[in-house]
C-alpha cells in the first residue's frame, strides 16, 4: 500500500500535548504551524470546530483515538467492543467531515492484560474483527493508522511488526501503520531497519525524542531516522507529539527542523 507524497511533509502539531482545544489551535497557529492533529471527539459541534479551525488557518490530516480502557476493540467484553465500534465510527465520520485523511487506532489501552488465560493473539483477533465490521460502514475515504505504544502503556500491542500483524488481518487498503519515534525507541531493536521493513505500509509519523521531549537537529541519532523519513513514500503527514510545557520558543523551533523533512 502507497499513497506517495510531494517533496513536502505536512507537518502537524498535537492537540494532547499543547492544552485545551483553543489553547491548542492558538499555540498552534503562533509557532508557524499549518495543521494539527485533533483528538477524536465524536458529538462536537461540527460547523463551530470548523470555523476555529479556519480562524486558525489550521487543517487537519489525522485524528488520535482518545484514551480509554473501557472501551476497547480488542477486549474480551462485548459491550467494551461495540463501545469502542461505536467509536470508531463516530471518529471516522468526525474525519471525514473535517478533510482529515486518517486516524490514529489504538485496539488496547491498558498496560496489564485483561486475563492470563489467552495469549495477546486472540486480542489482535477479536480487534481485527471489530474493525473490519465498522469499515464496512465507514467512510472510504477515511483510513487507519494503528498505533504500537510502549508497553509501560499498553500490553496489546507494541512494535511496527504487532500493528502489521493487526493490519494483515483486518486486509482493507485503508488501513496502514503509524511510526511513533518516541515508541519505537523504546521497543524496536533498530528503529531504522524497522522503518525500512515497513516502509510501504507506514503512513503516519509521530515525531518526539525518547523522553518525550522535542526532536531537533541536535537529537543523538536523528540525521539516519530524517534520512530514512524522506525516502518513504507513504508518509501523508507527521506530528510533533512531544511535550514543551508552556515553551512557546521551543515548540517554534521544533517546527523550522521537521520542515526539513
């Protein structure tokens, strides 16, 4: 799966990390950024978030799934999985009606298993299953991006080669894998060769040093990840998702090197 990109990365900033929604797009628009990865929030006023958004001069290429452990794709409970559909859905609608391309999936979002008598597998199972029944009703024009996260996080699912297993699964175009920097440093034995062996299913990429922090020319390591970033095709967007406090000069910064992309 490719969705080839112009010579030019969108580059977004997080919504999570920078406050409460207006602060966010206020901060945003003021460090020089151009779109701005929104949590998902399905039941928001619609035409209002639209218009901020235009106030902003802000798009938006990608949705994040919003954390919660009680409604999980992957979890044992029924009603926890048709929660988590209902979502899903929601959230894909969301996207659609805000241009945004993709959506940030998380099918777990607890760091301890929710039994000992099944292996992780039949979690990726049961989420594959839950996804694919909502793709069936979903915007086309909407796609996935499943997110592997530190297993201090989340137990389900942790590397590039785990979501692309839950992407095999579910077998819908649509659905591709996001590159988390700050995860991968944490779970992948070489980022780098990570990134090449998924290179053409990988569509989305969270930018942040290993402790959260911003990733900048200066970062240990990141002239070979930008090389690699610049040769895969299938990026639409990257977002800075690291934290800076109240460091409006910091965030600025961040946004000239990602430009460098």
């Amino acid at each position: 799966m490719q969705h080839r990109r112009g010579d030019t990365m969108l580059i977004s900033a997080s919504e999570w990390v920078l406050g409460d929604r207006p602060t966010a797009l206020r901060r945003a628009r003021a460090a020089g950024f151009d779109a701005i990865e929104l949590d998902a929030t399905p039941g928001v006023d619609v035409d209002r978030l639209k218009h901020e958004l235009t106030e902003a001069e802000l798009s938006v290429p990608s949705l994040c799934w919003a954390w919660n452990s009680e409604d999980e794709l992957g979890s044992p409970d029924a009603d926890s999985r048709r929660r988590a559909q209902r979502y899903l859905l929601g959230s894909l609608e969301l996207a659609h009606e805000l241009g945004a391309s993709q959506l940030v999936t998380l099918p777990a979002c607890r760091k301890v298993a929710w039994t000992l008598d099944e292996t992780r597998m039949r979690g990726i199972e049961r989420a594959a299953d839950s996804i694919s029944e909502v793709l069936a009703d979903a915007p086309a024009e909407v796609s996935l991006a499943l997110e592997g996260l530190r297993r201090e996080e989340s137990f389900l699912m942790n590397s590039l080669a785990d979501a692309d297993v839950l992407r095999s699964m579910i077998d819908d175009d649509r659905v591709g894998l996001v590159a988390d920097v700050y995860h991968l440093a944490y779970e992948e034995l070489d980022p780098i060769a990570s990134l090449q062996r998924f290179a053409d299913v990988i569509t989305l990429v969270h930018l942040a040093e290993p402790t959260r922090t911003p990733l900048l020319a200066t970062s240990p390591g990141v002239s070979g990840l930008v090389d690699q970033l610049r040769v895969m095709p299938g990026i639409r967007s990257a977002t800075l998702e690291f934290e800076v406090g109240d460091d409006d000069a910091a965030l600025a910064a961040s946004v000239v090197f990602a430009r460098t992309l």
